[in-house]
C-alpha cells in the first residue's frame, strides 16, 4: 500500500501518509493527459465563443428590430457577462473546494449550457442582460473546477506550458464564433434578427459534446486524499499507472517522496481568509494585480473590438468576423510559441517581459489609431502582434492563481482572484469603452487604451520583483498543503 490511515472514535482525524502527488508528477505524457486537455481545457473554447460572439453580433443587435441596442446597451451586456463571471467563480469555486472537481465541472456546464441556449430567446435588453449574467455564471464556475483539476492532474514538468496553451485556447473558441458570425449574419444565410440568435446555439451545441467527453475524466487524486477519501484516490492513481503501462509508456522506478496529511472534510472560510490575507499575501497581491491589469486589458478591449470596427472604420456588421478570425489565431499562436519558456527560462522573467511588451504595444497602436493612420487591416495586424504577447501575459495570470496557492484553497483562490481581478478590470471595462466609443473620438478612445497599457507595465514590475519561481516545481513543494503535518 502506498498511503495509511490511522483513525479512532473520537480520536483526531486520520493521517494520510501516501506519495500520491509524486507518482502523478512522474507519469510521462499520455493519452490520458490529453483527454483531460480537451475535454476540461474546451472552457476556454466555450468562453473564446461566447465572448467573440457577444462582440461580433453587436452590430446585429443593434440593427434588430426586436432589441434596438445602442452602443451602451451592448457594453451593460459585456459587463453583465462579466459580472456574473465573478459572482459564479465565487459561488461555485467555493462548491468546487467542498464537494469535488468532478461533480462541479459537471454542474456548472449544465448552467452554461441552459444560459447560452436562452440567449437566443430573448427579446429585450434585460431578457438578454440576465442570460448573459447566467451564462458568465457558468462559465466562471468553470474556471474554478476546471483550472484546479487540470493542474493537480498534470505532471509538474509540462504545467506551465499546458496550462498557457489551455489559456490561449480561448482564441480557438473565438475563432468559432468569427467564423459562425460570418455565416449565420450573412444575409443570404440567415442574417438579420435570426443569425445572431442562431449564433448563440453554437456553444450549446457544442457544449453537450463536452459533457459526454467528461464523463470519462476521474476526481481529483489530490482532492480525495485530502478528504479522507485514500481509498478513491489510490484506486484511481493505480488505474492510470496501469493504462500507462499497457500502453507500453515506461514510468520511472525509484522511491518517491512522501507526504502526511490530516484528513479533513472541509477547509472553513477562516482559514482560507488567513492563507489569503496573512500567511501568504505578497502572492495575494501579485495575484490581484496580474488578473486585475490583464482584465481590463482583454475585456474593455475585446468586448468593444467590433465596435471599433464598425463605427470607426466603417466595417459592415456581418464582416466583423473576418477581421476577428486573424486576431483570434494571433492570441493563441502566442501561448503555443511562448509557453515553454516559462519552463525553462522562468516564470518570473516571462510574466514580466509579456505584460510590459502589450503596455508598451498597446500604447504605440493606440496613438497610432488616434492619429487615423491605421486602415482598418493594418489595425488588426496592429492587434495580432499586441496579443500574441497580450495572450501569453494573459494565461500566465491564470497559471500564477492556481499554483501557487495550497490545495485546499485552489478553487477558491481562483475563484477569489477572478472575481477580484475581473470585477475591477473586467466589468467597469466594457462598459467605460462603451462609453467612449459613444462619443466618436478617437482621442477619448486612445485614453482608454493609454490606461490599459498603463495597468500592464505596473504589472509587469511587480511580476519581475515578486513573482514566484513555480517552473517545474510539484504544487506541494510550492505551497505547502494546510492539512501537511511534519
């Protein structure tokens, strides 16, 4: 047996002594560890989709005749997708922390799923505004499942890389959604008051594909033996062993570090509060600001992204898509090409150098549009080359929430992150561009730009200063768990 337990009535509660983590950590890269990427890593697809949609129809929203949206109205929608992003990371990474990965990614797909599905219902702005809260709720809830169970289930050496390639397949979803846009809005398709509706059945659709592609994907080995539940997790780790090795993959031999833990059905919100805010809250605050700076960043930009397209530049509603498709394969290029060297050069040299190469960039292009020397294909070759690093900076926020925080917590701790960081870039953003757009100059425009760039450059200090050195490194030799006992 590779754990113990020790447990009596009334006695303290049991002492796990296994080496779980280490054996996860030594498997070499399997089909099981590419099941987990697609079929867990396809949240970010489906929140690719939902928020390029959001900004490709705008256009159509606001040409139909049922919804009349102005340029406002498609800003309170971004951000009421937003903010229930935040209140359901919250909400469901809190039942994520106390009920398991697995059941929760399952729930919160099924939230997503009914939400996305309705949106294509609705008949007026409020109608709209509460399917986009519900689906956001979705959505945020699946950050917290997912990103805590892909990274307790991945082996340390291929995390960083993974996990910002799973980050960046937020732009495979967007280019889903440019390409759906360009045909359902075109009018000879379907166009008008039905192509934007029939847009939104596109995650739906593709959502119950994923549902039946998770059923395959165990609990969380780590979550499990944390709560007491050895028995689960010893089964679970021996059966990927045993695949690995029928598949003739070799794993290696030697003994393997331990860990003792102390059994707990439940980590309280005192305790998570005080890892947060005291024990740990240098992390907390580079935390804060990597998530809040990249939010405002993505959100006030991408959200509006067509907008700009078509009251700036003139572009025709049902063409946005074409000039999303190239920006969405430049985002995601960016984590592909980048993500090893944030294994191998370091993470916190990496974080740094991404967020102050989109400030600076982003500053640039901003005058750049502001001056009116951009075309309007020259300004998305403009935002390809921002967001090939933008993307990375992106995702690397991501992966420095959700690995360096202890077990325990890591749900929440995402959860938490996302909300804060999101509730204060994420949803003043769409909303205050929103408003700058309205006004149709180019200089207010710039403004906003010249903030965002701003918030990246402070970030990219404080990630070169305090930023943790997690590259290769098990999760446990990163934080330490709550429940470890010497």
């Amino acid at each position: 047996m590779n754990l113990m337990t020790r447990s009596q009535a009334g006695a303290a509660p049991a002492i796990v002594d296994t080496d779980i983590p280490a054996r996860l950590d030594r498997l070499p890269w399997g089909s099981f560890h590419t099941l987990v990427v697609a079929a867990l890593g396809v949240t970010w697809i489906l929140d690719g989709l939902e928020v390029t949609l959001a900004g490709a129809v705008s256009g159509a929203l606001k040409d139909s005749p049922v919804l009349q949206f102005t340029n406002t109205d498609v800003g309170i929608a971004a951000s009421a997708y937003v903010a229930g992003a935040v209140l359901g990371a919250i909400f469901f990474g809190w039942l994520t922390d106390r009920f398991g990965r697995k059941r929760l990614f399952f729930i919160t797909l099924a939230v997503y799923l009914f939400a996305t599905a309705a949106t294509a219902f609705t008949w007026n702005l409020w109608s709209f505004v509460v399917c986009r809260f519900i689906t956001g709720a979705g959505i945020g809830g699946e950050y917290t499942a997912i990103n805590s169970t892909i990274q307790e289930l991945i082996p340390a050496r291929y995390r960083g890389w993974t996990d910002l390639v799973i980050n960046g397949s937020f732009w495979i979803g967007a280019a889903i959604g440019a390409i759906g846009s360009i045909v359902l809005l075109d009018p000879t398709v379907l166009g008008g008051d039905l192509g934007w509706r029939a847009a939104f059945l596109i995650g739906a659709m593709l959502g119950v594909v994923v549902f039946l592609m998770r059923i395959w994907i165990p609990e969380s080995p780590r979550w499990l033996m944390t709560h007491g539940r050895v028995a689960e997790a010893e089964a679970i780790v021996a059966a990927i062993e045993s695949d690995f090795r029928r598949r003739k993959l070799v794993i290696p031999a030697g003994e393997l570090p331990r860990i003792r833990l102390r059994a707990r059905s439940h980590t309280p919100l005192s305790e998570v509060a005080r890892t947060l805010f005291r024990d740990q809250r240098r992390r907390t605050a580079v935390g804060l600001t990597l998530m809040a700076s990249q939010a405002f960043f993505y959100n006030a930009i991408f959200f509006t992204y067509a907008l700009i397209l078509t009251d700036f530049y003139g572009i025709r509603s049902e063409s946005v898509g074409w000039y999303i498709l190239p920006f969405a394969v430049g985002n995601f290029l960016g984590p592909v090409f980048l993500g090893r060297f944030f294994d191998t050069i370091g993470r916190r040299p990496m974080i740094a150098a991404t967020y102050a190469v989109s400030g600076v960039l982003l500053a640039i292009t901003g005058y750049l549009f502001a001056i009116e020397v951009l075309s309007a294909g020259q300004q998305t070759v403009a935002w390809m080359v921002i967001f090939f690093f933008a993307s990375t900076a992106a995702s690397s926020a991501y992966l420095t929430v959700s690995e360096t925080f202890p077990l325990e917590v890591r749900a929440l701790a995402i959860a938490f992150f996302f909300a804060i960081g999101t509730g204060i870039g994420g949803v003043a953003g769409p909303w205050l561009f929103g408003l700058l757009i309205d006004t149709g100059s180019r200089w207010s425009v710039f403004g906003g730009y010249l903030l965002g760039a701003v918030l990246m450059l402070a970030a990219a200090v404080v990630a070169f200063r305090y930023a943790v050195p997690a590259e290769r490194k098990p999760l446990e030799a990163i934080s330490r768990p709550l429940a470890a006992v010497d």
